[in-house]
C-alpha cells in the first residue's frame, strides 16, 4: 500500500476538500475524457446528489463543480480569474475549457441538486454528461469525491480502495503494525521509511521541493488568517476572530501573571487562522481534508515557537511521520465526515498532528503510535453537523481543539515507553465501525446535530 505525502497534503481552495476541490478535480478529469473522445460535444450537465447535494451551497460545490468545468484546477485556482470566468458564464451561458470548443452550460438549469437517495457506493456522488446538439447525453460518468480531494469513477471505486499500481516500494505497510515491526527490522524511523518510499517513486528533489512548498502554503494560510478580520461569507455572519485573539496574545507576552493554559489559545489561534482562511475560499493545504486543514500546521507552528529546540529543518519530518499515519486511517478507514463523520476528519488529523510532533520531539516509533492513537481515540463517534452546511461552526473551534488534543497526545506518549492498551489498528477499526453506524443526519448533511438546533440565520 503506498499513499503519498502529496495525497494526504494537498495545495487546493476552501471551504471543502471533498465538496469543493472534490467536484473540481471530478469535472477536470470529465474535460480530460472529452478532450480524448473521437466526437465533439455540444454541451455539459451536472448533477449532484447525496451530502453534495444537501451541504453543496454552503461548501461552495456548484461553484466549484462551474469553475472545473471551464477548466480550473485546485491546486493552480486563481481567486480574481475565477471571478472573471463565473460573470462571463452567466453572461453566455457557455464554457470555455482549454482544448475543447465552448460548450453550452447554464448553471441555472444544468446543474442539478438531487435531494433523493445517494448514489451507491459513496455519500459524495455526482454525474457528469456531455450532450451532442440535440440535447442527448452522449458521453456520461459517475464521480465521487471520497475525502481529501480524491476522486474515483464509480468502475474505480467498485474495484476496490487499494487502487496503486506503481512499482513496489521498500515499506509498504498497511497497518500501524507492519509499520513497527518494519521499522523495528530495519532500525528506521517512521518519518525515513516514508521518505525511502517517496524517493521510490519519484525522487529525492521533487519530494524536497514538494514539502517545502506544503509547509509554504501552510504557514502563509497561518499568517494571512492571523491578519484578516471581517465576516465570513455564507449567511452566518460569523465574525473572525483569529486577528484578534493573536493581537490579545501578543499582548500579554512577557506578562508575569499569564495563566499557565493561555498556551492552549496560542494553539487554538494558529488552528482558527487556517480555518477561517479556509472558511473565505482561501489556499489551504488538505491536512488529510480541508475541514481539518487547521490541526496539523497548528500543531507545527506551535512546535516552532513555543518548544525550545524546534528547527524549521525537521519540519519534513514532521510531515512525512503525519503522511504515514494518515496513510493508515484512510486506508483502513476514511478520512470523509460524509463517510464516517468528523472523526474521520478533525480526529485523524488530530492523530497525525500528535504523531508528527511525537517524531520531532525524539518520539519512538512505539511511542509515535502510541500518540496517534491517544489522539484518534478521543474524538471517536465526533459527528459532522455543519451550521447551513458551512464550514464555519463548528468547524472552526474545533480544529483548535484539534491540535491541543494532538500535543496532549504526543505529550503523553512521551511520558511512557510506547506500551499501551489500545493499538492503533484497533481503533482505527472502531472509528470505521463508527462511522458505518452512525446515522446519516451526523455525516456532513446537515440534518441532524448543531446544523438544526441553532438559527441559520
């Protein structure tokens, strides 16, 4: 099994990676299958369906799904161009994707939100048609944006999770147990079998770079959210808060009469940044999901500047021992609150946070896994009831909460030996079960939970 470090961390646009960046890349791959087909189409309709029918506005899905089918990229998204590109197909009724002619599209009537059953196979489905002059589908595919910003045709995900066909790769384990006893036989850490694997497929420079780029993007989202006030967008009229909570901080730096948890505000404060930033529409990096992007360069930016002896220079580490662990969760389990609620989301990625920051802290691989799962096994059964289906409340606080459960976990983890109860494989297992078992109102619908026991406006 290999899962890159470029799955699990990818550079895309808010609010949501399975609904917003999902549906991009879904609509991306239909423009590469039209761009090969022998005919030429005359026009393109959408339909979504299941938690990307019913949180679809909040998450921004039908923008999305419009801006992939002009051609835009989550990874290359140009805020200003986009804008230009959305007036310009209410204008025509037409879009214009790169090596293709224009093609008729009225977002008003065909892009469809289907409130009926989902789609087997996955709660984030969608269908993409092409349609000849007459109006008859003559090009058809079934998407589903399975967290992350993965996508796989409907043929894909019938086959089954494990999809990589590359060559094989010095440790490819798929359990956190073949990844101890793997890295017990080779006397490696976490964070170098994951490298050895990387450098496998594709080289030593371009994972460098790669990762350079990831804490980039990360740390400029940080610092952007720690900058920007105002309100988000959506309805809620929720107010950023991020700015200021870091100004009151700041302030009281060197203050003798601080109270020893404040530094649980300068954790949560970096996470709200992220996730405010995320909530605006803004570059995120999937940290495994958007919902979640906040818990992991949190957990990192407070390494920096709060721990002593932190050094931008193990920051790969960092990530690479994270990539690993999110590897495992969603291979074994799922990283989608439509799937399996935001344990899958904020809990893995909480699991990720504290194994990284196990790692550079002189963490075991024992002791490493031990974090994880302290970490993953404290937000088992966390629903997904987003407020008008907006990735705002509760999703902001609790990516802050996130990341101090994270530190907490590593903290312990490091007070023992890596011995523990609980592996976690285990709970990896029941956090799958979970999710199986929980009612489809507490999977990112907003039918259920916080999304209808509040006022949405």
């Amino acid at each position: 099994m290999f899962l890159s470090v470029f799955d699990m961390f990818k550079v895309g646009v808010g609010p949501s990676s399975s609904h917003t960046m999902g549906p991009m890349v879904a609509a991306g791959k239909f423009l590469d299958r039209l761009r090969a087909a022998p005919f030429t189409a005359h026009g393109l309709r959408a339909s979504l369906h299941g938690s990307l029918a019913f949180t679809g506005v909040g998450h921004a899905t039908d923008r999305a799904t419009v801006l992939g089918l002009a051609g835009f990229l989550p990874d290359i998204y140009d805020h200003e161009r986009a804008e230009a590109v959305l007036a310009d197909i209410r204008d025509t009724k037409m879009v214009k994707p790169e090596g293709l002619p224009p093609l008729v599209f009225d977002p008003k009537t065909d892009l469809k939100f289907d409130f009926g059953p989902a789609l087997e196979g996955h709660a984030n489905g969608m269908i993409l048609m092409a349609t000849d002059a007459q109006g008859d589908v003559i090009l058809q595919e079934t998407y589903f944006s399975i967290g992350g910003g993965f996508v796989l045709t409907e043929d894909e995900l019938a086959a089954g999770r494990d999809t990589d066909d590359g060559p094989p790769v010095p440790f490819p384990f798929k359990s956190a147990a073949e990844m101890l006893e793997m890295a017990a036989n080779s006397g490696k850490s976490i964070a170098q079998m994951k490298r050895a694997n990387e450098i496998s497929r594709n080289g030593a420079a371009h994972l460098d770079q790669g990762i350079d780029r990831i804490w980039q993007v990360m740390e400029d989202c940080i610092n952007r959210g720690l900058a920007n006030d105002g309100t988000l967008p959506g309805g809620l009229n929720v107010r950023r808060r991020a700015r200021g909570i870091h100004d009151q901080l700041q302030a009281e730096r060197g203050m003798n009469m601080n109270a020893p948890h404040t530094i649980n505000d300068w954790m949560s404060v970096y996470a709200m940044a992220v996730n405010e930033e995320n909530a605006a529409g803004g570059q995120v990096v999937t940290a495994p999901t958007n919902g979640a992007a906040g818990v992991v360069p949190a957990t990192i930016r407070y390494w920096l500047d709060h721990c002593p002896g932190a050094s931008r220079s193990r920051i790969p580490e960092f990530l690479l021992t994270a990539a690993a662990i999110g590897g495992l969760v969603k291979y074994n389990a799922s990283i989608s609150g439509a799937e399996a609620g935001c344990q899958a989301e904020v809990g893995s990625a909480s699991a990720m946070a504290a194994a990284g920051l196990c790692a550079v802290m002189g963490g075991t691989p024992m002791q490493i896994e031990n974090a994880a799962e302290i970490a993953l096994e404290h937000h088992l059964g966390m629903t997904c009831d987003p407020v008008k289906g907006l990735v705002q409340v509760p999703c902001i606080e609790r990516n802050g909460l996130g990341a101090i459960k994270a530190v907490s976990a590593a903290s312990l983890a490091l007070r023992g030996d890596g011995t523990h109860f609980v592996p976690l494989d285990a709970c990896i297992e029941t956090m799958r079960q979970t999710g199986r078992d929980m009612h489809e109102h507490y999977k990112e619908t907003s039918l259920g939970g916080l999304a209808v026991n509040i006022p949405n406006c």
